[in-house]
C-alpha cells in the first residue's frame, strides 16, 4: 500500500543546508500498525508530514520516493495529492487543541473532509459527523457536535480529532505523537481505540512517537531512527527483546515502567 525509498529532505535556510531525513525506506501493507520512533530532531515526524503531503514550504527539497496505492506522492500533480490528502491519507497530531479551530465548534471540524471531498448536503454530513464521534467511544456526541473545543477535555479533543481523521475513511491513518499531551490512563484509552480502529476497519497505522512503551503495546513492527537515518528496524517483540544498535539499547533502557508497557 505505501512504499517509501531513499526519502531525503533537505532545508535551505539562512543557517544553511540541513537534512533532517536521510535515505529512509520502509513499506507498509494495508492493515499494518508501524510505528516510528526516536528522540526530537530524529526525523520521525518529517517523515510522516512528507507522506501526509504537508510540507510545502519553499525553501525544503525532497527526493526519492513516496509510492501510495500507486501513485507518486512527490511527483504527482497537485489536483491528485488533492484528493488523496485527508481523505486516503489523514493525520492526527499531538495536541488537538492547537490544531483545531478556536472559533469552529466541533461538528463543523470533523464534517470538513466530507466538505471538501463529498458531494453530501448538510444533513448526511451531520449524520456521519455525529456516527464518527459515536464510533471513537464520546459519550454524547450531539453535545460534543456543538461544543467548541475549549469546552472538551484534553482526551475528548483527542478523541474528536480521530473522530475528523477517519469520518472518510482512510486506508492509512498517521498518528503524529497523538498521546503526549495526555495522562497516562488516557494515552492507554487512545491506544486501545487506535486498535479499534485497525481491527475493525482495517486501517493502517503510522504511529510516531518518542515512547516506546505505547509502540510496543500497539505496533506490530517499528522504526528507530535518530539523525534522520533509520538505524534499526523489525519486529517489535524482536527489537525490544533483542536489539541490536546501541542507540535503541539507550532507548529501550530509558522506558519507565507503567502498567501500560506490556503487549497485550
């Protein structure tokens, strides 16, 4: 389904030529939970909004290849990454308060995808806005529909914000450090709908995170980078138990432990 190789990112900029991804490669079949992880600065989230089609800025080159479904996501023309953005492809990043609209209540955010990708009049896109906040487990989804997000807790904005995600119904979903801002009994709600979500839905997950107790309680597979190379990769089960470059050594090594480490 997503095919990524020799993804290089390069930012021109008054401090000079950097390269925050180098020469990643990894691929994804449909259904697949993969997680990314590393520490700040390691190129994990770079990645992830080079597939999501959100980094635009002109002064930043990429090269190589991102394959989706068959099409080339850097070389494609724009009407079609159109279509593919937020509908094929969403995201969900860290801290929902930021990214939705102050001014905007709730319902008329997650609605948008069906706006912009739909030709479904006001009343199905309510319906379906109202089934997508049923579907991520909020306990009244007609006062969460009508409420702004300075009204919703933290792990309701986060919940609405997957409600937005997959309202069209993606084959893949990116989770970029979706669980940060919360508590730790909340992060564990979040994965546990995350697995909802790709067992019932199939949906593939790119999960990016810097904890490596969530990617080894949802992930099948995972990533380590740091630098913006890829340093190690596999099996989860097999990375954690048995890894083999330092820097994941030091990683796996920091984890704190919590009730909510184990795979289940």
């Amino acid at each position: 389904m997503l095919k990524v190789e020799d993804l290089n990112i390069k930012i021109n900029d008054r401090r000079g030529n950097t390269i925050p991804v180098k020469d990643v490669d990894f691929e994804m079949d449909r259904g697949d939970i993969l997680g990314i992880v590393g520490e700040s600065g390691s190129g994990k989230s770079m990645s992830a909004l080079a597939i999501a089609g959100l980094l635009s800025r002109h002064d930043m080159e990429k090269s190589g290849h991102i394959i989706f479904e068959g099409v080339s996501l850097l070389n494609c023309p724009r009407k079609v990454l159109r279509k593919i953005q937020g509908y094929e492809i969403s995201m969900i990043f860290q801290e929902p308060l930021t990214s939705l609209n102050p001014i905007r209540r709730v319902g008329w955010q997650v609605e948008e995808s069906l706006r912009i990708h739909t030709t479904m009049d006001k009343a199905e896109r309510r319906e379906r806005a109202l089934k997508a906040l049923a579907d991520v487990e909020l306990d009244d989804p007609e006062a969460v529909y009508n409420s702004f997000p300075h009204e919703l807790s933290g792990g309701m904005r986060q919940r609405a914000m997957i409600a937005a995600a997959m309202i069209s119904e993606p084959r893949l979903l990116i989770a970029d450090e979706p669980t940060t801002a919360l508590d730790v009994t909340i992060q564990a709600q979040i994965v546990e709908l995350l697995k909802k979500i790709n067992r019932e839905r199939g949906t593939a997950i790119l999960f990016i995170s810097h904890d490596l107790s969530l990617v080894n309680t949802l992930c099948e597979r995972v990533i380590v980078m740091k630098d913006g190379l890829v340093v190690e990769s596999g099996i989860c089960e097999e990375v954690f138990n048995n890894p083999k470059e330092e820097y994941t050594k030091g990683l796996i090594a920091a984890i704190p432990k919590n009730p909510f480490s184990e795979r289940k």
